[in-house]
C-alpha cells in the first residue's frame, strides 16, 4: 500500500445539473463512462422523454466541465482544457421538437484518437436543454423563459495509464448550516487521472487511544479539479486536543494521509 504523508501542526480556535420545473427529463444515468484504448470507437445513446402532453423544443450541445473547492462549476466551450475529449464526440440530433409523452434518443459516437501518448481520465458534457416558450400571458415588460438543462458527463479513461494524485491543503475548522461544526479537508487532483477518494478521520486524545473515526460523504476528483470534504466534528469533546490522523483512500494502492494535532 502506497501512503504519501504529511506532517504538520495545527492549532485551530474556536459541493451537477439542476432541474427546473418542465417537462423534458434524461432517463438513466448522467455520467457514461468508458475504459478505452487509442483508436477505439464507442457507440451510445442518451435517451430523452417530454413527460407533458404538449410539445417540447430541446437542444444539444457540448460543454467542458471543471469545478473548484470553492463549490464553483465552470461549463467552459468545448475543449478548453487539455483533458477535454468534447472533440472526440459526435451526437445528433442537435435539436428536436418532442411531441407530448415522446420519448427519443440522441445518439453519440466516440473516436479515440490514435495516440499512444494517452493516458488517463478525459472528460467534457453532452448538454441537453429543454427550452419552454415565453409565456404570453405574463404581465409587465420582463418576459420569463424556463430552461430545463442537464449535464450528462462523458468519461473516456485509458486502462492502466495514468494515476490519480491527491495534494492537501490546509484543513480549517468551519460552520455549516445551524452553527454545525466541520474540520474541513480540501483536496486537488495534481494526476492524470479521475479519483474517488474516501476521505476518513482518527482521533487520538493525548493518551493515545481512539476518540473517535469519522467520515465525509465520497466525492469524485477529475485531474485539476478540487472539492471539499466535510468531518462533522457533533460530539467530540471540545477545549481538547487531539492527534488526527485523515486518510483519502482511492482506488487500489491509492492512499494518501495527513497527521495533525488538532484543538478547538
């Protein structure tokens, strides 16, 4: 097992597409995900259903996709950064008009560039955007247009190439919803390829026995990517200080740990 560790002292004192209300809807999973090699060529299809009984206009199109630690997502032109297969993908239709309760398919088509030097995660989004007429009975000057969007990853990784690489930043303390306290855990993704990391926290009191071991909900890194993991800290004794051990486990060997001495 691979453990990259990092050594500090720390002594602290007291976040994919959003759905509005229309009727198009993306049947199945939003993220399609494929072990390729240089060359291949990869079929699909997305499938779409107006679930209202009068018609509905939609629209397709391509996007990168890059987030940040900040709880920040940048829907960027396709193939703004250099992990972006958004050129490796053709689909169609790129518009359609579903018919009350229709369901369709956009079909999609992958070709994998013939270079060896792949390796790694590429990634971009296949956008589907279901746009509502304006509203001829609203009133005033302001006319509202509804859109109904959904993100749909694309992934294409290449087996056995590439690896993920976790950075820590500093951890902080920080209040979350009704004045709940967190030890927030910043990652980055310095690697070439995608990682799921499983983010955990072992508490030593200065005897040197276990506190207490929590865990953050499991989040997805792409390369050059950051997010925060949040350890809810309810109900370990405060005005103490601990020894923290917090692990961000991968995929296999991918392991990576930080120690700090925690008080608050």
């Amino acid at each position: 097992m691979k453990i990259n560790k990092f050594y500090a002292s720390l002594l602290i004192i007291i976040l994919l597409p959003v759905s509005l209300h229309a009727s198009v809807e993306v049947m199945g999973s939003l993220k399609h995900i494929f072990q390729a090699k240089p060359g291949d060529v990869i079929r699909g299809e997305i499938q779409i259903q107006n679930n209202d009984s009068t018609d509905q206009e939609v629209k397709v199109y391509q996007t990168d996709l890059l987030y940040n630690l900040e709880d920040k997502t940048f829907y960027d032109e396709p193939g703004a950064h250099k992990r972006s297969n958004a050129s490796w993908i053709q689909f169609s239709p790129r518009s359609v008009i579903l018919k009350g309760k229709e369901i369709r398919m956009i079909q999609y088509e992958i070709t994998v560039p013939r270079q060896e030097s792949l390796k790694g995660t590429y990634w971009s989004v296949i956008m589907v955007e279901g746009v509502a007429p304006i509203d001829p009975n609203q009133k005033g000057d302001l006319s509202i247009r509804t859109v109904t969007r959904y993100a749909i990853q694309m992934v294409t990784e290449m087996p056995d190439k590439g690896t993920g690489v976790l950075k820590f930043k500093e951890p902080t303390l920080v209040y979350e919803g009704n004045k709940k306290l967190f030890l927030a855990v910043d990652l980055e993704n310095t690697g070439d390829r995608y990682i799921g990391p499983e983010v955990s926290m072992e508490l030593f009191d200065e005897k040197g026995e276990t506190v207490e071991v929590i865990k953050a909900p499991r989040k997805g890194l792409y390369p050059t990517t950051s997010t925060r993991f949040l350890l809810d800290l309810e109900g370990v004794p405060s005005k103490k200080t601990y020894k923290a051990i917090i692990i961000a486990a991968g995929q296999e060997e991918d392991v990576f740990g930080l120690e700090y001495t925690l008080f608050f």
